[in-house]
C-alpha cells in the first residue's frame, strides 16, 4: 500500500476568510500563525499575544478554533474522496491537521503518481472552500505515519514548487521527488525532532546524541524498550509498518453543509452576494457529483453578537440549477435585516432526490414544469409561503364537492410530471367555472330561461348518481347555449318529456351562433332544473 499524505500547516487561518487587516491565531496566549499582513508589522509564531499587541495596535487576535478546523478536513476529505475510497482525516500529537490517502490502487488510473499529484493539487490550489487555496505538503510512503512524517519534512511536492511550474517550465515534462529516491531512506534522514511523540521522549533523544530518525531505528528492539515507553515503541513500529494502524475511514455524509466565516463582517447585502455564490458553487459541485437533486435549502447567517437569522428555501420542485437557487436566495435575501454585521454564513441541505435518467422526447412537457415551478418559488419567496394555494380533487361524483382550495405544495407538481391532473374520461366536458351552490333555472313553456334568456340543449345528457347510501342523488347534466342570434338557429329546442333522451343542436359546430355556453342538470329526485357552471 503507497500511503499520501495532504499536510496543511495554515489550515487554523484558512478557516477564515482572507482579510486586508493584521490577523493573528492564538493558542495558549502565544502566536500560532499570522497573515502577510501581520508578517510585515514583525508579528511571527511564538510570540505572546501582548507582544503582538505592543507591535501591532490594529492587530486582530483570534483564538484558534479546532472544531472548525475538523469541519473544513471533513469538508476537504469529501472532496479528495474521489481519489480513492480510503481517506483519513488525520490529527498529530501536536494537533496538526492533514488528509491521508491510499493512492496504491489509484495510480493506475490516474495515469501514475505525476498526473494523480497534478490533479490533487490543481484542486488545493483552486479551491472553493478557500479563496486563496490551502497551503500544503505532499509525502508518500508505504504507511500512515511515515507519510505523514514526511509531508511535515516537506520532503516532496510544495505549493510553492508548484507555481514555478505554471509559466514557461509548465511545458517541460519533469518528475516528482516521489519517484526520484526511496521514500524509506527520507524517513531514515529526517530530524528527530520531526517524530510524531511527546516533547519529552524528543529531548531525551537529543539528550542521547540521537539527532536522525535513523539512528534510533538502528538500535536493538530490546534497548528501545529498556530507554522508553510503550506508546513510543508501538509508534516506531507503526512507522515501519511491523504492526497494524488502525485508522477510521471517512466516510461522505448523505447531508450537505458548509459555511464561511468572515474576520472583518460583512455590513450590507451586497457583501453577502460573493459568499453566497461560493456556497450554492460548492452545493451545485456535490449535487452534480452524486447526480442529486435538492428539495430544500436552508441559510444562517450568525452575528459577532451570535445572534442567527434563518432563511428555509422550500422548493416546489427538486433543483440542482446554480441560477435558479441563487436567484431565489437573492430574492429571500431581501428579507434579510442588516442591522449588524455577520460573521459566519451557513448553507445547509439534507432533502435530496436522484437525478431522473430516463429520456424524454422532443416535446416533453417537463421543462414547461420546471419553469412553472420556478415562478411558484418565486412568488412564495416575495409574498410569502401562504400566498400561494391551489385546487385540489376530492373523491366526489357531485361536481361542486369534487374540488377544494389548498396550500400549494410539491405534491400538485408531482402530478404535473406524472400527467395525473386528469381524473375525468376526456370525453367528459367540464366547464372552467363553477358555481359554489347550483341556481334554480326558471322553466316557462317548456323552456329554460336564464336571466330571461332562453338556453338550447346541445349536448347531454351525461347522468351522475351517487350517495344512495346517505343523500341520494341523481342527475343528468346537459350542455346548454345561449343563443347570439336565433335566425343562426336551424332547429331550438326545448324540454323534453324525457329529458334522459340524447339532444343535440346540429348548429353547435357553428360556434360563431353563440354568445355563451353553460353546464346545467335536471334532478332527477327534486325534478328540477340548475345551473352548475360556465365554460369559458
């Protein structure tokens, strides 16, 4: 097994978004790391925060923050997992952080250990979870923790070995210091005080005139165990790989979050808008990777008071459309006070749906549904989530019981894609508007009158019967016209004695003879005619 370890020594100021002012992370009152910024004013690691204080009076000291740095190796492990399926999110003695992979297994598709550390760099180096990218060490060996020794020599592939690859030298092909020499004889080489142990068991090898790693390893096992103790010979043995080192694997959570912090605030919503796009970026990238689809998101933005602010995203139909999700945070925004500044922004996700494979063909309707949904998302974004409801079918034969308003929901739009909108025969003629309580037609001379109008039969009749156990009821529906002109009318027509028998007004194909249609039905119990409905 060819063991790679990722070593990042900036990672407790990565955390943080860059700044133009003097930042400083401290750990126990001391210097941990500094920015450039803070470099040129003579602030450096080791120093105690009131010396920096007494150098720099617009320095900001920060405490160190590992649950922070945890999150964001979490983060970066979720990425590097595409490399191979072993990945280690690792932590030192003295709390360093660095990413460990096999890549034993991966070399032969990735196309060798040059191509497979290109990729892994371009990807530090261009990162989205870091606007300035990690800094970071390359060291390979055959196990974990000489590896891990060796990215902390920088006895390898650096970040600043890398730029000076990108102008003329980019075009040259040239070879790792990887395949170069014996990664075993680097380990040999490197100083004690590199070794992965207390500070004591360090001086007490210095103490001794051990001043290589070598040196140590040459002695005999059982003077090893005479001079020190248990925990530094099992480490040396897991250094030479004589006993196992068993780690936990990472394993990619079937949730997404990320977040970003900033030292200086950002004070209005035009500053939100470049951290927001970072965040949808990195949703859109783990969506796209496992060819997912989002049903929800949400963002909290917290305040240097630690007060929150919440904003749920419910989305109509699943998304995974970097537009779409950033114009409706854009438009939740808005809602948004900026009455202080924010420090940290949270994007979190954990409702996903897969992608849907099947093939659709030149005219599908999907698409039409995806921008119906988009414009539902959007309304409730600007006038709220109950601004929006829609009609929805009851299990009832009685056309003015068959329908109800509800809140609108991702379940109409499912019907939408599944055509199931559709719960009458399409020989069925139903109007688009319907009365909430049918109306008394008036009958003189065996006519129907309404407001004084005669209606024709053109249609019918269509007879629903329902409730027999209950309130009966039985009708025959009819479609009836209202007349524009009754020299257009061949033939008129009036009540029936029976009005179960089939009428029709062969005139009804001239549509031009009609000011209006109406759905009307005689009861068949109350022997009575009603007005139902209008078609449009």
């Amino acid at each position: 097994m060819y063991w790679l370890c990722i070593y990042l020594p900036a990672l407790p100021l990565e955390v943080f978004e860059p700044s133009k002012q003097a930042v400083a992370i401290i750990e126990n009152q001391q210097v941990l790391l500094c920015n450039d910024v803070a470099a040129k004013q003579g602030i450096e690691p080791g120093l105690t925060a009131s010396t920096s204080l007494a150098l720099s009076s617009t320095i900001v000291l920060i405490n160190r923050e590992p649950e922070k740095e945890q999150q964001l190796i979490k983060h970066l492990a979720e990425q590097i997992y595409q490399f191979s399926s072993q990945v280690v999110a690792y932590k030192n003695h003295n709390q360093e952080q660095s990413v460990l992979l096999e890549i034993g297994s991966s070399l032969r598709l990735f196309n060798g250990a040059d191509s497979l550390l290109k990729k892994l760099h371009t990807m530090l180096y261009k990162n989205p979870l870091s606007e300035t990218g990690f800094q970071h060490f390359f060291g390979l060996a055959q196990t974990i923790k000489a590896a891990e020794l060796l990215a902390r020599c920088s006895k390898g592939y650096s970040l600043a070995q890398e730029k000076t690859h990108h102008g003329a030298e980019n075009k040259k092909k040239h070879t790792h210091p990887f395949v170069q020499h014996n990664h075993w004889h680097d380990v040999m080489q490197a100083p004690v005080q590199k070794l992965d142990c207390q500070e004591k068991i360090i001086r007490q090898c210095l103490d001794m005139g051990f001043n290589k790693i070598g040196e140590i390893l040459a002695l005999p096992t059982s003077t090893l165990t005479k001079r020190f103790n248990l925990n530094f010979i099992n480490y040396l043995d897991k250094l030479q790989g004589k006993t196992q080192d068993p780690q936990i694997w990472f394993t990619p959570k079937e949730y997404f979050h990320r977040e970003i912090f900033s030292i200086d605030g950002l004070r209005s919503h035009a500053d939100l808008q470049q951290p927001i796009k970072k965040l949808l970026t990195m949703l859109c990238d783990y969506l796209l990777q496992r060819q997912l689809k989002c049903t929800d998101i949400t963002w909290i933005f917290t305040r240097f008071s630690k007060n929150k602010n919440t904003l749920e995203i419910n989305l109509s139909q699943p998304q995974s459309s970097y537009e779409n999700l950033l114009e409706l945070s854009k438009i939740h925004l808005d809602q948004l006070p900026m009455d202080s500044p924010v420090e940290n922004i949270f994007l979190s996700s954990k409702n996903f749906i897969k992608k849907n494979s099947r093939h659709t063909d030149l005219f599908s309707s999907h698409e039409k549904c995806g921008e119906f949904s988009l414009l539902a998302d959007k309304i409730k974004s600007k006038l709220g989530d109950m601004s929006l409801w829609q009609l929805k079918t009851k299990e009832s034969h009685l056309p003015e019981k068959s329908n109800s308003m509800e809140y609108f929901g991702k379940q109409y739009l499912n019907k939408i894609k599944n055509n199931e909108m559709n719960i009458v025969n399409d020989n069925d003629y139903r109007p688009a508007w319907l009365l909430q309580t049918p109306v008394p037609l008036k009958e003189k001379n065996k006519c129907l009158l309404f407001n004084n109008n005669k209606l024709h039969l053109i249609k019918g009749p269509e007879r629903i019967q329902c409730d027999w156990w209950s309130n009966r009821d039985s009708r025959d529906y009819f479609i009836a016209g209202l007349a524009n002109k009754s020299d257009y009318l061949k033939k008129t027509s009036s009540i029936n004695e029976n009005p179960n028998e089939q009428t029709i007004i062969n005139s009804y194909e001239n549509v031009g003879c009609w000011e209006s249609f109406y759905w009307i039905y005689y009861d068949r119990i109350k022997k009575t005619w009603y007005l139902q409905g209008e078609f449009s």
